[in-house]
C-alpha cells in the first residue's frame, strides 16, 4: 500500500533551511524560518522560562496526562494575556479556550469546531498569507477564499482592495486575520483598518478567526493585542489562535491556545465541549511541559515581569535591526527601503523577484524565500553588510 505513494517536493521553507544548513560558505546568511535568533545567531530559551523549569522539575510529581483541555492556569493566563485582564467578554463568562499544541494547534483546533458549526463556511485568507494556514485549515474540509492583503508596488496593506473583497464575505463566513506582525508582510493593519474590519463583520455577520502568533514582538503586548482586542469588545463571536513559541521561545515545546469568544456563558460551555472533543480526535491530550512553563511565568508577579523585559527586549532589537538593515541596504543600493523600518515583527519581502531571490542562494548562500520574505531577526552585526551589498548587486 506505501509503495502507491508518490514523493512530495521539499517544504518550500524547511527546505530552504535545510539547503542553508548544508551550504559550508562561511557568509552564509540563512533568513527563512520564523524564529527569533540573538546576535550571535542563537535561539535563546528566555531566563525566565529557565527559573521557571527549575521549579517545575524541583516540584513535579507526575507525567499524567492532562485533560484534554489542557492546564487550567495556562488557559486563564493566556485569556488575560490575549483579551486583557479587564476584557468585558471574560468577566461575562462568554471565553473559552483550550491549550493546544503550538499555535498549529490552535488553528486546527479553532477550525475544526468552525467545522462542526458551519461546514460551509468558507475561510477568507488574505493574500498573501503563510502558506501553513491553507493546509491546517483546509484540511479540516473548510473551503478557501482570498482577499487582497498587500499591496507590492507600494510595500503596504491594500486597505482599499482588502474591503473591496470582504464586501462578499457573509453570515457564516470567517475571515482569518494576522493579529500583528503579518507573516509574511510584516505590513500590519491600524487600529482605524482594524474598526472598518469590526464594522464589516458586525454589518455582515462573518466571524473573525485571529491568529496571533506574534504578540509582543511588534510595538508591544497590548499594543500587538489592539486589533483582536478591538473585535472582541465589538463583536458577539471571535475565535482566536495564539502561539508561545515565539513570544515565550517555547517553539519546540509546543505550546498554544484556542480562545473562542462566544455570544453567551452556555454557548461558550458548548463550544468547549466542541473543542475538546476536536482535540480528542486529533491528539486526544496536549503536551504538558511548555504550558505548565508558560503558566509558571505568566501566573508568577517576579517571572512575569522578567519575561517581560526580556521581551521587550527581543522586541527593541528586531525594530533596530530594522533601522540599521533599512540604512544599510539604502546605502549599498541607493534605493529606497523606508518600508523596512515601518513593518512589524519577524518579516518582510526585501521586493525581489523571485530569479534575484534564488541568484542571493546560488551565488552568494544567502537564502530567503522566492518571494523574498526574510526573517529579520537572521540579520545581525557580523552579516548586515554583506548582505546589504549582495542584495544591491542582484538589484
Ligand atoms: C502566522 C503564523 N501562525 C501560526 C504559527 C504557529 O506556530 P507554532 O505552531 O509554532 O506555535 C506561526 C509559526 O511560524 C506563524 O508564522
């Protein structure tokens, strides 16, 4: 039976990667996963994750599975760290979620019970989005729509032919929206685009499915958290998938949250029953170890504010390296790349075509994607320059 099964091409990212790692120039500059990485090149594990798995292994008794739901302080901290702890919809009862693994989790958790609600919805991505959201979703059985999203010529939202698309979004529908830090743009929505999308959704009746797998490393927490924060406040329905892996550096722990805000307490018991029936099926129980760390830190007043300094941090360097990867590439270039130090979080195309984007890899070993998103926090002191003038000499 295997035997009837054909190959499939290399993940267009981790394949990517892959060829990064195996290529033995000394420059190689490798700017395709979306992990953050300090200037030496490292992923860090955050100090505060560090105390907090000293504790947990000093005071851990058991390897028990978790319910299916996961763990409770995690899922409370997490509602407060996404919606605000003053959020209206948590004090009405009306938010559930459920821990999940990683943040891949929670869209496939969120779309299953879309799924089990609405199997006709169709799911407006924008375009582009990261290809991962078409798999997770769509394998569900939930059906695709696009709208128009970025705007190549002028390194920005298309706000005008965003609305012109979700015009046809209708009851039933769901939009799925980048909370912050879109990947792969980094162009993000204002808070004034964020209450045009609210009034349409109230106006139409679609629901909005938020993945926020960046909050923090954009302007801030709160301020990354805006924009679903916003919809929550106005809407009767919101489902949300949230990440720990890159704001806690929990990546390969696989650590995530699916937060549905519903339109009343007992419509919120039903849909936890939903999600934790989907998580039965898929994976039956989440894996412990990075929520009962990420709950550690968030639930503990010392951890909590040393993780957020750390992240604060990150966050400062990312927008540096912005600045100084803008000023770099303007002067090897003589071209304008303003747009730069105005995108948000880990991503940006550098406006490649994708033959330039494939020249950097074959004849310099510096890998970005075909369409030329990079992953800014792959820059650093030892590499800017040669970057910025391999970049100006495939322009
Ligand atoms: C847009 C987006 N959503 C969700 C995720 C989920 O990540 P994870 O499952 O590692 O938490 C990622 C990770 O790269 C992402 O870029």
């Amino acid at each position: 039976m295997l035997q009837s099964l054909e190959p499939l091409p290399a993940d267009p990212i981790l394949g990517l990667s892959a060829a990064a790692r195996a290529d033995d120039n000394p420059d190689k500059v490798d700017l395709t996963v979306g992990i953050y990485m300090d200037d030496a090149g490292v992923c860090p594990v955050f100090k505060a994750v560090q105390l907090a798995q000293k504790a947990l292994e000093a005071e851990e008794v058991t390897k028990a599975y978790l319910p299916p739901a996961g763990d409770e302080q995690f899922n409370r901290c997490m509602q407060h760290l996404v919606l605000g702890v003053g959020s209206p919809a948590l004090g009405a009862g009306r938010v559930c979620s459920i821990q999940t693994p990683g943040g891949c989790g929670a869209l496939r958790i969120g779309a299953e019970v879309i799924f089990a609600a609405a199997p006709d919805a169709r799911v407006w991505i924008s375009d582009p989005t990261w290809p991962v959201h078409i798999p997770l979703v769509g394998s569900v059985g939930l059906g695709f729509e696009t709208y128009r999203y970025y705007n190549v010529a002028d390194h920005g939202v298309d706000f005008e032919g965003m609305v012109a698309d979700l015009r046809h979004a209708r009851a039933g529908d769901v939009v799925l929206l980048h909370g912050c830090c879109h990947n792969p743009s980094g162009a993000d929505l204002t808070l004034e685009q964020w209450e045009v999308v609210a009034g349409m959704a109230e106006a139409q009746g679609f629901t909005p499915f938020v993945d926020i797998a960046y909050q923090g490393l954009g302007d801030g927490l709160d301020e990354d958290a805006a924009g679903v924060r916003l919809l929550v406040e106005r809407l009767p329905e919101v489902v949300i998938a949230a990440s720990c892996s890159k704001n806690l550096g929990l990546y390969r722990e696989r650590t995530g949250a699916a937060i549905f805000v519903c339109q009343d307490a007992a419509n919120a018991q039903t849909v936890l029953n939903q999600a934790k029936a989907a998580a039965r099926r898929v994976y039956s129980m989440p894996p412990a170890h990075g929520a009962l760390l990420a709950g550690r830190v968030l639930g503990d007043t010392g951890l909590d504010a040393l993780w957020r300094e750390e992240l604060e941090q990150m966050c400062a360097r990312i927008n540096g390296l912005r600045s100084d990867l803008r000023a770099a590439l303007e002067k090897a270039s003589g071209r304008d790349f303003a747009f730069i130090e105005k995108e948000k979080g880990m991503f940006s195309f550098l406006g490649l075509a994708p033959a330039q984007a494939q020249r950097l890899r074959a004849e310099f070993s510096v890998y970005m994607l075909d369409s030329s998103r990079i992953n800014v926090a792959g820059v650093n002191a030892g590499n800017i320059d040669y970057l910025a003038q391999c970049v100006a000499k495939v322009l």
